[in-house]
C-alpha cells in the first residue's frame, strides 16, 4: 500500500542524519559497511540504506503539491508526443507518481519501460543511468514489503558506486542524476522551481555545453522569470533560452519558450519569426502548439489562437493548459467588445458577449476540473462566473480557491487580490474587501498586482473614512499600508488612532512600537 507520508518521511535532513548513524552501526574499523547481497540485512539498516540513495523518493517530493491524476495525464501525453523531453527521466517520475496513487504493481511497470529505454538509448552508461531507476526499484520493493528484492537493487547501486571509488556507499555524484532531479522538481510545480535550478546547475558544472542540461536550466529560469516577478518583466531567462537554442538547434519545443520570451521582451518580430519557422516543421504536437497559441493570445491575435488550441485540443483534449488558454482567449474578445461598446453591448454585442463569457465558463471549468491545483484557473472562472452575473457560483469558486493548500504565496495573493474585488465591485462588501486586499499584501506585498492593489486599497480605506472617522478597520489598513511603502510617520499616525478606538488590540500596538523605535 502507498504511505501518504512517504515523500515526508523520507528526506528531512535531520531524519537522514539519524537513520545515517544506524547506518553506521554497520561499519567496521572504518571500513564500507557490507554491500548487501544473498544475505538479508535488518530492516531498519536497510530503511537507512535506501535513504542514502539518489531518486525521486529521497528528493522531498510531497504529492499533497500536486494534482496526481493531472500530471500523471501530463507525463502521458509527453511520451506520446513530447519527443524533444528524456523518456528515461518521465518513465521514472511516473513511477513514482503510480506509486503516490498506491499503484505500486503499475510503479514497477514504468520502471521495466525505463530500463528498456536505458538499454536502447543509453547503453554507453548503462550502469550510471541505471542509479536513479534502480533506487526507486528499491524504494518500491521495500513499500511492497519484497524487502530481498529491495536489497538486490540496493546492492546494485552499491556494486556501482565501490567500482566506480565513490566516496559514498549507495550514492554517485553525476549531472545526468542532477538533470533529471531537476526536471523530477520542475513538474512538482512553483514551489520547487528554485531546487530545480540549483540542480540544472549542478549537472552544469559538470557538462557546461550539454544540450539537455541547458534545455532544463532555460526552461526553469523562463518559470523563474514568471513566477517571481515584482512588476517588471524579468528577463534572466534569455540568455539561457537562447544558448539552449543554439546547442538544439532542431528543437521545436526550447524555440518557443525562446520566441515567448522575447514577447516577453518586445522583441515580438525576433519571437514570431520563430513561432512560423515552427509551425512550418511541426503538424499536431500539442506541447508546441500550445506555447505558439500563447504567443498569438498575447499578440491579441486571438482567432489565430484560438485555431491552434482548437488543432492541440483535438490530440490532448484533457490539457488543463489548453482549456485555461481557451478561456483567456474568449475573455479577451469579451473584454475588446466590452471596451468598444463602453461596457453597455446592446443587441448582436450583447449576445456576443454573453456567448464568450458563456466559453470562457466552460474552458476555465475544464481547466479547474482536470487539474483541482491550477489557482489561476479558479480565479479566472469566478471572475467569469461573476461578469456573467452569477454571482453564487463565483462565490463557491473563490471558496473553493482559498481553501487551496500547499500553493505557492504568488497564487494565494492573486486568489485574496481577485477576490477582494469581487467583493468591492460586486458583492459591495467594502470590509470583507479590505480585508482580503490586505491579506493579499501580507502573503507577497511585491508582485505585478502591487499598484493596483495598494491603490484600491487606499482608495477604498480613505472612501469610508470619509463616511466614518472612526473607522478602525480603514484606519488599520491606511497604517499597514503607509508602514508598506515607508511612510511611517504617516503610518504611525492612523495606526494610533486606530488604537485609540480599540486599545487592547495587539498588532495596532505591536505595529506603533516598531515604527516609533524607526522613526
């Protein structure tokens, strides 16, 4: 049976060091201690021995970070069509994700696919190759309770490591190990993008002109760029991209991360000039249509995109990230009719409109369905629900997106910034507005969303002062924000009339006695 507290249990540093020390217990006069083989070794020295090792058990892979039916679907639909992405690194996430599932029996198939693939594509480092593979042979067999079949599989990677003078008993210092531990943390999602980088960099040290290296570094930078942006587009990312494209040259799927970026930059000529070189070699790979339909989305050449999708969507009609781009097409000519008709279609327009939102509904939805950790996709379908003035449905989506877990603080401040105006503009719940405007700012007060967020909550803080001096909530929120933007004077000063009005709260005092110690 799979043990939901696997990935927790196996890779906490302090836990590794202890089980190490039982490790130990095996060593004589400082010598290796005894490879296992025919004889059986105790339980517990074994559990030690298997944290030792290098895959995708022992990386801190937490599955409550991921929809698991998702990116199982995912890694799916790349070995049917990604054929630019190592089959061998996607064959052993799968099987760790089957094993997530409690689908070890399924685990140990993936893994027969990885070794037929080390044997027919990697074959000049059989052995070296056959470490991460042979670890989470290992790591299932042991949750199987086939603990001699554990040990034949430890004993392996050990027989490697003594032939090959590592320092370590059960673990080999090697960037092809360090490159798919990278991609392994890429699909876990935002939270793990930094550690991905840390071990795309690793493998970089080693082979600084390696082509699939590079491809892995330059895609989770390009993640990087997006998901830590404080406003400005972040362009860290181009470099990478473009040296990636020049040692894979014939590799469709690191040219358009390349053309996005250069959008990203406004070198949007340079970027399609790509896209079209693109679509002239391919036909219907879905992960390359789909990143060339963003590029036109993002052009405001939507039927373009639109066409694209459609074309992606007839191979992989499961993508979260085709129904979440469908949406954002439709709600942008929603939003061109709107705009043209300021806000008030009548006639044709208003039935226009009312049949984008209507597909905007239905691709968001999809996208939310398919994958229940997509954030973006529960905003964008509330916000829909709400333009379409059904407002209890955007009322149990945004519910439903605020008790998301284990996303990353770049999603939980857009869910509080998306629905604190949700709450202003169309539920006129001007305090439950203020408060999640400010729980917005208190997750990630530096984001894209910053202006406009800082500016509705000022505008709506001072708009009930107006009404009532002695509003305490406003008078709060006027001091977080002031103390924000190191006004703290100004800060100070709302932050002691809000504490006058209620004394014995303890962040108004906490607040005061910090910024008097500053000013």
């Amino acid at each position: 049976m799979c043990r939901a507290t696997l990935p927790r249990e196996a890779s906490p540093p302090i836990a590794t060091r202890r089980l190490f020390s039982a490790a130990a217990t095996v060593t004589v006069l400082g010598q290796r201690p005894p490879l296992p083989g025919n004889c059986e070794i105790p339980r517990d020295t074994l559990k030690a021995i298997l944290l030792e090792l290098e895959c995708h058990f022992t990386w801190n892979l937490l599955k409550e970070d991921i929809d698991l039916f998702e990116v199982e679907d995912t890694i799916g639909q790349q070995l049917e069509f990604l054929t630019t992405k190592s089959r061998l690194a996607l064959y052993n996430l799968l099987a760790y994700v089957k094993h997530l599932k409690g689908q070890n029996k399924d685990a140990l198939e993936c893994l027969e696919q990885a070794e037929e693939i080390i044997q027919q594509e990697h074959s000049d480092k059989e052995e070296v190759r056959s470490l991460v593979t042979w670890g989470n042979y290992a790591w299932v067999y042991y949750h199987m309770d086939q603990l001699e079949e554990a040990q034949k599989y430890t004993g392996k990677i050990g027989n490697v490591c003594k032939k090959l003078s590592s320092p370590s008993n059960y673990k080999l210092e090697c960037p092809e190990t360090d490159c798919e531990k990278g991609w392994a943390l890429l699909k876990f999602g935002g939270k793990y993008y930094q550690k991905a980088k840390a071990a795309f960099e690793k493998a970089l040290e080693v082979e600084p002109d390696n082509p699939e290296f590079n491809i892995g570094y330059a895609i989770t930078v390009y993640r990087l760029d997006d998901s830590d942006r404080e406003g400005s587009v972040k362009s860290f990312s181009l470099g990478p991209l473009r040296k990636a494209v020049t040692l894979n040259p014939d590799n469709s799927y690191i040219k358009v991360f390349l053309a996005l970026k250069l959008q990203d930059v406004h070198a949007e000529a340079e970027g399609e000039k790509y896209i079209e070189e693109i679509l002239d070699q391919i036909s219907s790979q879905p992960y390359i249509l789909r990143y060339a339909a963003k590029f036109y989305r993002r052009k405001n050449s939507w039927n373009k995109a639109l066409e694209l999708l459609k074309k992606a969507l007839e191979v992989t009609p499961t993508s979260s990230f085709l129904h979440h781009q469908m949406g954002l097409c439709y709600r942008a000519q929603m939003i061109q009719i709107k705009k043209a008709t300021h806000n008030r279609p009548k006639g044709k327009d208003k039935l226009k409109v009312d049949e984008l939102i209507s597909s905007a509904v239905f691709h968001f939805k999809a996208a939310m369905e398919r994958d229940s950790m997509f954030a973006f996709a529960y905003t964008d379908l509330a916000n829909m629900y709400a333009e379409g003035g059904k407002y209890s449905n955007a009322e149990d989506i945004f519910q439903k997106a605020l008790r998301l877990e284990n996303i990353t603080n770049d999603h939980k401040h857009q869910i509080h910034y998306h629905y604190g105006r949700f709450q202003e503009f169309h539920r006129k719940s001007e305090n439950t507005a203020i408060h999640h405007y400010l729980e917005a700012l208190k997750v990630k007060d530096r984001s894209p969303l910053r202006t406009k967020l800082t500016s509705a909550l000022k505008k709506l803080a001072t708009k009930r002062l107006c009404h009532n001096a002695l509003d305490v909530q406003s008078l709060s929120a006027l001091g977080f924000l002031y103390k924000l933007e190191g006004e703290k004077r100004q800060a100070a000063e709302y932050y002691e009339k809000a504490q006058k009005i209620d004394p014995e709260n303890a962040e108004f005092l906490t607040a005061l006695c910090e910024l008097r110690l500053s000013i």
